[in-house]
C-alpha cells in the first residue's frame, strides 16, 4: 500500500456502489489516477465538492490493487466562474474527456496537467472560449505526440498562406497542394497558428473572426478522432452550443 499526496485536478466522477463515487483524476507526476471516494455520496460526506469535475485539490490517496481509494482533499480550487457559465463549461468538459482518453494510467503528465490547469484558469478568468477550446486541441494533439505543422505545407515545404487546406493527419497544404480540402482563410490561419504558437496566459484574449470560426468548426475534430480511434463523447453538446456555423464548414 502506497499513501500518496498530491494536486490533482477532477477529470471525471460518476457513481459507484452503494454509496460511493469513482473519480477520475489527473496528477502532474502520476498521470491519470482513478480513485474511489467511498460513502462521498452521504450527505456528510466532506468529500463532495472537491470530486466535481473541473475542480482542483490536493488528495491524499491510498493505493489499492486497481483503484486507490480517497482519504482526503484539502485547498480546494473551484473555477465558480467556469462552472457557471454553460459554453467554458462544455469546453473544459471536453478538453477533460480529451486527457481521460488519451492518457495512460499512471504515466507522468506533467504537461498535460499545466495545460489543463492553465485553460481551466483562463476560461474561469472569461476569455474567449472558442480561442481557448481550439489552443487546448491543437496542444492536446502535440502532446500525444501528433503536432501540426501550421506554416509549411507539409507536402512541398512551401510556405503555406491565405487559401491553404488543413489535412487533419498533419498540418496544413498550401493553395496548390490541397486539392479538394476546403480553403482556410487568413484568419483562420492565423487563429490556428496562434492556437498553436501563444505562449499560455496569452491564449483567448481576442475573439476568432466568425468566418474563421466557421472554417475552424471541424478541421481539428477529425485529427483528434483519428489519434484518439473514438469521437469524444461531449463534442456533440459543445457543437450545440458553438453554433451551426461550427459544424457545416470545413467537411472533407
Ligand atoms: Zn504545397
């Protein structure tokens, strides 16, 4: 047995047994823990608020032959801002199904962690949504290992401008390359670039143009799709609340 204490942030929670709840966490030197908080759905259980989703805490966890079990949370960190507001709501929720997904049990993720961490913060401090939902994929991918080349055309190294396509596997095709992918305009090339380039506590603080929002709507879907072998279940809702504009541009 294994006594662990450490910051983790609460990816997931569902309910489990009787009375207990299972949660899924993310640590920055123990990857993604799934730990059982048991009898936390008594109403006095001390345990509740610290098990919502999108919210931090330093846990004291036992370890167990598959799960550890939770002990105790302290200093918690709640994002009320977040939690109150429905679109940086669904775009931390699928940002997290994101990590859940794609991380290993137990491996070190240090960077993962700070990005979350860091995009939590900044869509509790309101910045634009949008910018930050597409910055968070855009990284996701780089750190599953898939990072897009965003300004050569990754098939003629040419420097790729206005009128360029995105394939989803790689990066982007310059006007001559791309064949039949739909063009990306200025802006959206420029939004995806500084999704991908801006230093962290920059992210969000201009709003994406609503053509390039349009033309963004699906080009990163698909590469996570394909990395992650699954849709992430959350993403239907969140194109709900982005609009219609985000779901019928960009379809190969
Ligand atoms: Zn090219």
């Amino acid at each position: 047995m294994e006594r662990l204490t450490t910051d983790a942030l609460v990816l997931r929670c569902r309910d489990h047994g009787e009375a207990d709840r299972l949660v899924h966490l993310i640590t920055p030197r123990h990857g993604r823990i799934r730990a059982v908080a048991r009898s936390a759905r008594r109403p006095q259980s001390r345990l509740t608020g610290s098990l919502m989703p999108a919210t931090r805490s330093v846990f004291t966890l036992v370890s167990g032959r598959e799960l550890y079990t939770v002990t105790g949370a302290r200093g918690q960190e709640r994002f009320d801002r977040l939690h109150a507001s429905l679109l940086p709501m669904a775009v931390a929720t699928y940002l997290m199904e994101i990590a859940d997904q794609s991380l290993g049990e137990r491996d070190p993720a240090p960077e993962v962690y700070g990005l979350l961490l860091g995009l939590l913060t900044l869509l509790d401090a309101q910045r634009d949504p949008e910018a930050l939902l597409r910055a968070g994929e855009v990284r996701m991918l780089a750190l599953m290992g898939f990072a897009l080349d965003l300004h050569r055309c990754v098939r003629c190294r040419g420097e790729a401008q206005a009128g360029a396509g995105f394939a989803p596997a790689r990066g982007v095709l310059c006007a001559r390359c791309r064949g039949a992918l739909a063009p990306l305009g200025a802006d959206a090339l420029a939004a995806l670039r500084s999704a991908a380039d801006l230093p962290l506590p920059e992210l969000g603080r201009e709003p994406i143009p609503a053509q390039a929002r349009r033309e963004l709507g699906t080009v990163l879907g698909p590469a996570l799709d394909q990395r992650l072998g699954r849709t992430p279940r959350s993403r239907a809702y969140l194109q709900q609340l982005l609009g219609p504009g985000a779901q019928d541009a960009g379809e190969p």
